[in-house]
C-alpha cells in the first residue's frame, strides 16, 4: 500500500489498495487499527446526467442575459442588497473553474484560488466537455446576489463534471486556509462519505 497524495496539515491520505481488495473488508480492516481516525473509499463523482439535456444551462450568457434573468427578483434578492451587498466576504466556488473574463466577474476574483486538476493556479473554467462553464454559471449567479462579494475559484471538477471525494476535500481545505467565508460546491451525492 502506497500514499498517492496527502492533505498533511489535517492528516488526511490516499492510500493506493493492493490490487484486486475486496474493498469493504479492506476499510473495515483499516478503521480497526487504533491510529486510523476513519477510512472510507475515495468515490468518484459523476454526471448523473451524461445525455446532455441538463447541461443547457452551463452554456456561456452574455453579460446582457445575466442582467436581464429574472432570479433575483424572484428571490427577492434587491431587498436583501439594501441591507447587505457581500463586502468583505469571499465565497468559495468549488466547481469546474471561473471564466476570470467574463464581464460581470471583472475585479471579482480574489487570490489564492487553485486547479486541483491539473495541479497548478490555473483556475479558468475550460472544456472540453458538457460541464464547462458551470463553475463560471455559479459564480455569476452569486455575484448577481451579493455583488461586492470575491469569488475564490477552486477547480476540483472537470470539463465532464468529473471529481473525487479526496479532490473535493482537498478543495474545500484549500479554500477554508484561504480564508473563504462561505463555500459553495453545486453538486449532491446520495452517499455519506465520512471525509466529506
């Protein structure tokens, strides 16, 4: 058994199994030894959807489609910006990137954001694949509601919507030591992975 990759400031690894484990019995072996806090599979995330007909709202909008969506209306999103506007506070999008271009993003990016793809600080929502630009959709969608907020992009799904459970912690740590103040990730699972 080999440590593929490792948060080492929370103590969390990934462990390489031996080839061919019966993997639940493995887990219950590896939760019984009194250094292990817990173990669980590291699950891949998945389009549940893989057709396509979900993916037509991820398609890049122009700035003039933004403006004229009637969601924050419908959310009564103006009367809560007379108390709060989002200043000072950076959200976290945990997602397939940001599109730092996009006009209603402009000198909203704040720094720090991370591609836990490709490993490197290249954070820029690209395909190919049907789930490019919903990162760059989701943060256009919270700016809309709170518009002095920063964006904090942290790339942990691919262009297929794609992602890990171990990815996903990775992101969601990075974004916590970046200082985020709220985390947003778009996804659900109907599992309960313990790192989660």
């Amino acid at each position: 058994m080999t440590v593929l990759q490792s948060i080492p400031e929370r103590n969390v690894h990934l462990f390489g199994l031996p080839e061919s484990p019966d993997e639940p019995e493995f887990v219950d072996q590896f939760n019984a030894d009194t250094r292990v806090v817990f173990a669980d599979l590291n699950f891949l995330a998945d389009d549940t959807n893989p057709d396509g007909t979900t993916q037509d709202i991820f398609l890049a909008r122009s700035a003039q489609q933004y403006q004229e969506d009637a969601t924050p209306e419908l959310i009564g999103a103006r009367g809560g910006q007379v108390v709060a506007r989002g200043q000072g506070v950076v959200v976290a999008v945990i997602d397939t990137g940001v599109d730092a271009q996009h006009p209603l993003l402009a000198g909203r990016i704040a720094p720090g954001g991370y591609n836990f793809i490709d490993e490197n600080t290249n954070t820029a929502d690209q395909g190919p694949g049907t789930f490019a630009g919903h990162g760059t959709l989701v943060a256009g969608v919270i700016v809309r509601i709170a518009p002095e907020v920063r964006v904090l992009p942290i790339r942990a799904l691919d262009a297929t919507g794609q992602s890990t459970t171990f990815r996903l912690a990775r992101g969601i740590y990075h974004a916590i030591d970046q200082g985020a103040s709220i985390i947003n990730i778009s996804m659900g699972t109907t599992g309960d992975p313990s790192l989660l």
